[in-house]
C-alpha cells in the first residue's frame, strides 16, 4: 500500500522510518481502539493459536503458520505466508477441511446500508484500501495453496454501528499498554465472551466477484487491479535488490499526503526532501536555496491541484496567477479561491500583515449581542462503547468550558462541567449544566467549528429517545441554540443558534502567519503575533489583568516568548504529574504525561473509566482536562478581542 502509488515512498519507509514517528494524538487514540477491536475479535475464537514472532522474523513465522495448518481445523491469529518474496499476515484465518476463511478486523463503523460497490460498479472510495489489503492476502494465499484444491473466503469483522453494549464498561476491560506491542500486548481483563453480552461485531463476507475482479483489474478506482499486482512484483524486486529503484512520478495528488515530502535544514526550516527534488530535477536546474521556497502544499483547501506530473513552473507559489487557482471574488466576504490567492501573493511578497474585510466584519459584529458566551466541548466516541446501551462510536459529552465576556471588555471563566466517574453516562448532565450556564441571558454563543452543534444534535436525538422526566424542557433549549444537521428527523433553526467563529474567520480574516491554516491551534499565536494590544495584555499575569481562572493560580503568564517569537499558549500548559514524586508514580496505571490536544483529551476520558484508578490519578489527569478545555475557550476570546481591535 505504501508502494503503490510512488516507489520511492517505499524505499523511504523502509530506509527511514524510525525518524516519522507519527504524534498526531487523534490517530494514536484511533490506533488505541483498532487494537482493542481486534483483541475482542480473538475473543469469537477462543481455540485461536497466536502466531508469535518478533517483527523481521518472516521465515520464522510462515514455517510456524505452515505447520499449524496441517491440523484439519484450526484458527490462527497473525498467520504468516511468504511466497515467491511475498509476504502478509492475516488477523484471523480459519481452517475448516478444505476450506479457509480470511479474516480481516476492522474498528471502522458498518451498518446494512454500507456498500463495497457504487452504483457504477467501481469500488466505493471509504473501502478502497481495506479492499486492496484483503484482496492482496487472499492473492498471496492463493500462491501457497496452488497445489491444494481449497475454498478461499474473504470476509471483514467490523463493528457494527446498529449494536448497542450490553454491560457497562466494556471499553476498560481491553487496556492498550504505553509500551510493548500494542497487538500482543493488549491487557484483557475479561475472561469470556459471554461475560460481554451480545457481540458489537459484525461478519461481513466479501462477494468472491469483487476480489476476483481486483486481482484481474475489472474494479477500477485509483488504481487498477492488475496494475497493483504487477506493481507488487516490481516492488518485490526492488526490495529484495533485484532490479533498480524507478524514478518517483511527482503528481499533486500523491506528493501531497506523502508524509516524506518535506525535510528539516540544519536550522529546523522545513525544506522540499531530496528525493522530491530529484523527480522534479529541481536541483540540476536551480540553486538549492529555491528548496526552501514554498509551494502549492502551502494553499489551504486546495482541492484538486495542477493536473498531470508536478513540474518546475507549477510547484513553486511564485509562478501561479490567480487564473491557476480559477479566483472568483464574494462581495463583503473572503471567499474560498480570494484566502488561496491572498496566501499566494502574501507569502511571495513576504508580506506578513494581517488582511480582513472591514465592513462584512463590521456587519457580522453588530448582530452579536452582549454578554458574549464562548463554549468548547471535549467528547468521545469509541469502537467499544463505555456505558450499556451505547452504540459503537456513539457520542459522549464529558466536558465543556464556558468563558463569558461582558460589554465593558470583563472576562469571566463563568462555568465548567467535567464527569470523571466511570460508568457514569454524562450527556444528560453535561445538558443540564450546558442549560444552567447558558439560560439566564440572551447573548450570543460562540463555538469554534461545527463539532459543538454536532454533538448537540446528538444529544437531543438521546434525550428523545430517552424516558428522562426533564427531556421535553432539555430539548426545547438545545434547539434554541442550534441548528439541525442533515440526518435530523425534523428541521430547525434555533433564534439563538451558536455563532460559528471558525466560519467568521474564513470569510473575514487572513493571518498569513497560520500558513493557511484555520486550526485554532494555528490562529490563536498568529493572532496573538499580530496584535501589540493583545501581546501587552497577556504578557501579564492572570492576577494583574484581573481574568477570572478556575484552574490557573493568579500569577499564570499566557504569553511567553522564545527568541523574540510567541510561544503557544497551548505549550504553556503543565505536564501532568509535573511535581510528583517518583514512588507516588509507581502505582499509576494512566500512563500520561502530557494532555494540551484533542486527541490526549479522548485518551485521558477512556483512562478515567478505569474503575481501580487511585482517586489521587483521577484527580491529577481531570486537573489536566479542566486546564485544556479552559484554554481552548480562552483562545476563542482573545481570537475575538483580536477581530474587536481591527474592526475598532
């Protein structure tokens, strides 16, 4: 799969994948739950032999899965098989006679509406690359049994979203460790399958037709079938030294997701990575200084690209127009294609002055109405459901913040809510308290993007459901101040429906300092460096501004500097148990250091649903979320004292 659509991705992966360690938080907790999700799938076969082998040990494992497979009937966790230079294991293989049946697990969501096919017959892109990997090890298995007349079934385990948990709890009783091998060392602390209830899993057979035409190249998506598996043996032999590496093909469309595109320069700069720069001949024709120019991965949302192989004249920001990125200007508003072309010109001009629409500005401010109220929820929904009645990935709010501002400039950390208690299903409570914090006025409401009213419209959709003796008057509110989302029963626009401030910055604002992006994590230093007011503020303590905190002590300092640059306010939040001693330590089974993203946000609630935590740990990790979550609506009102002063 990593060879597929650039040889050199391959090559580099091979070469130098222990400097890409990946620290995105949100994929490690999704990583977390898929690693869960299959030890439950070992649970279906308890008669299961583990095909155990450090990683590297190929011909190890193969020789153990082969003589396994002289039983009549087994099941193989991990089964090996390396033929002709071809290697794969197997989550789950069963052997039945003559018969054997592929078993690939997945943690993705899968109701009876799920299709593998469109309505054209090509393959539905969300099951594109699950089916070239079962298609690939059903190819490879097919090499090893050519001498034996065997049934060959392709089939996935999937959580099945229509499935609610029978037992509470059932997320903690799979622990992934910090350390070790995540696959084999999962620490199960349920014994069997029926302690469990009825099974969130769902066994979903592949029609033969499909991985019969993929290995055949009828199926065409992204890349054609018999293409990929002559693509495999031209891999195969560049691994094993057989023939010379091909030169990449740069395309906009595989450069851009190519995690080896850029390289760090002595001085920490980001720079194009050489074998990029190759491809393009970049250094043949050029000085290597043109290395550290930026290109067209740069623009945000840009959809498409240039079409065709990535040349010199369209990769670099200097040489596109605004007939490249097809400019289509909105009235009173930055539209889309205006942002790429103010990032455009802004970065090859070395222009780094803010740029936003007055009057639309103006305009959008004067329908906010005082006392401003500015909300973040912190939420989770696993693949194994932390309450009964839960359905897979189904929402939990376990935490909000609430910042207010007052007409004369005050700022008050009003209200929060956080439920740490395991077991304890927090969407009716967390609703209530959003009510009590929010009813008493009718000022305006702001989130930050659409995850908010998301997860409002969640929760109405429970309460409706629900025999909650207050649901009529819950529901009543929380339509107030949203508005419905596409799957809604009903439609509704509520008169007080939440202030989108992520939406009031993309038409109105442009910050070339967040290179384009719209993360809140981006804008709040970018605002922050652009604003001599804001940096004057909070270069103070928390005490001297008179800023209410109900997680910081007085002397906190929001704004730091390192060489002369703004360092995010997000790196100013503590590690956790940062004055610990090391004996108190040993009896912690959290295995958290640091929580300042969303990601380690959702990983920090699926630990406190561990019912022998010591009340000391359950104290320290909440501490940690109360400060992240403060921060975040925080951020959203310096954001807005930012946009107050451009518009003033």
């Amino acid at each position: 799969m990593k060879g597929l659509p650039c040889t050199e991705k391959l090559k580099l992966t091979l070469e130098r994948s222990e400097i890409k360690n990946d620290e995105n938080s949100f994929l490690k907790a999704l990583a977390q739950g898929g690693f869960q999700v299959e030890e439950l799938a070992r649970m279906h076969y308890p008669d299961g032999i583990f095909i155990d082998t450090k990683p590297g040990q190929y011909e190890k494992a193969a020789k153990l899965t082969k003589e396994a497979l002289e039983n009549e009937n087994v099941v193989l966790f991990e089964a090996a098989f390396l033929v002709d230079g071809y290697f794969i294991r197997t989550d789950i293989l069963e052997k039945r006679g003559n018969k054997i049946k592929i078993i690939e697990v997945k943690s993705k969501a899968y109701s009876p509406d799920d299709k593998f096919l469109t309505a054209a017959g090509t393959i539905n892109a969300k099951w594109e690359d699950n089916l070239w990997d079962l298609a690939f090890q059903s190819w490879v298995l097919k090499k090893f049994l050519s001498s034996g007349d065997y049934e060959i079934e392709s089939v996935f385990l999937f959580v099945d979203k229509t499935k609610k948990a029978s037992i509470d709890g059932m997320n903690q009783l799979f622990r992934v460790p910090a350390n070790g091998n995540p696959r084999t060392g999962i620490i199960r602390r349920v014994e069997q399958l029926k302690d469990l209830g009825e099974s969130i899993l769902i066994e979903v057979k592949v029609p033969d037709e499909i991985i019969e035409d993929i290995h055949v190249g009828n199926h065409y998506h992204s890349v054609d079938g018999a293409m990929m598996f002559a693509k495999a043996r031209d891999l195969r032999d560049y691994v094993k030294g057989k023939d010379k590496w091909s030169t990449p093909d740069p395309t906009y469309k595989k450069c851009k997701s190519c995690e080896f595109r850029t390289e760090l320069a002595e001085d920490g700069e980001e720079i194009l990575s050489k074998c990029f720069a190759t491809a393009l001949r970049v250094p043949k024709l050029y000085p290597e200084s043109i290395l550290k120019l930026p290109t067209i991965f740069e623009i945000w949302d840009y959809r498409s690209g240039p079409s065709g192989r990535l040349k010199r004249d369209n990769l670099f920001l200097e040489d596109l127009t605004a007939e490249d990125l097809n400019v289509c200007p909105e009235p009173g508003k930055i539209s889309r294609t205006d942002r790429q072309w103010l990032q455009v010109q802004k970065s090859v001009k070395k222009d780094n002055s803010v740029y936003f629409e007055a009057e639309g500005l103006k305009n959008e401010m004067k329908n906010w109405q005082f006392p401003l109220h500015f909300i973040d929820f912190e939420t989770s929904g696993a693949a194994l459901p932390f309450m009964k009645n839960l359905s897979p990935f189904e929402q939990v709010a376990f935490q909000f913040s609430h910042h207010v501002v007052l007409e004369d400039g005050t700022i008050e950390h009003q209200t929060e809510f956080i439920s740490n208690t395991p077991g304890e299903f927090p969407n009716f409570i967390f609703a209530r308290a959003l009510y009590s914090a929010l009813k008493n006025d009718k000022g305006t409401i702001f989130r930050f993007h659409n995850h908010e009213n998301t997860i409002l419209n969640v929760i109405i959709k429970q309460l409706q459901d629900s025999s909650e003796p207050d649901a009529e008057e819950l529901i009543s509110f929380l339509k107030t101040i949203t508005v419905s989302s596409k799957n809604s029963a009903s439609e509704w626009n509520g008169e007080r429906a939440m202030v989108d401030l992520h939406r009031v910055i993309k038409d109105y604002y442009y910050n070339p300092s967040t290179k384009g992006s719209n993360s809140i994590k981006d804008l709040l230093p970018a605002c922050l460096t652009s604003s001599s007011a804001l940096k004057n503020k909070y270069s103070q303590t928390i005490g001297n501004l008179k800023l209410t905190s109900k997680n910081f002590d007085p002397n906190h300092v929001w704004l730091k500097f390192d060489g002369g640059i703004i360092e995010s306010p997000y790196k100013m939040l503590p590690p956790l148990f940062e004055n610990w001693e090391s004996i108190d330590m040993e009896d912690t089974i959290s295995e958290m250091d640091y929580l300042a993203d969303g990601g380690a946000a959702l990983i920090a609630y699926a630990k406190l649903q561990y019912q022998d935590m010591s009340d000391k740990e359950r104290d320290e990790i909440t501490k940690g979320l109360l400060k992240y979550c403060e921060l975040d609506t925080l951020a959203m009102v310096m954001i807005y004292e930012h946009l107050r002063e451009l518009v003033n």
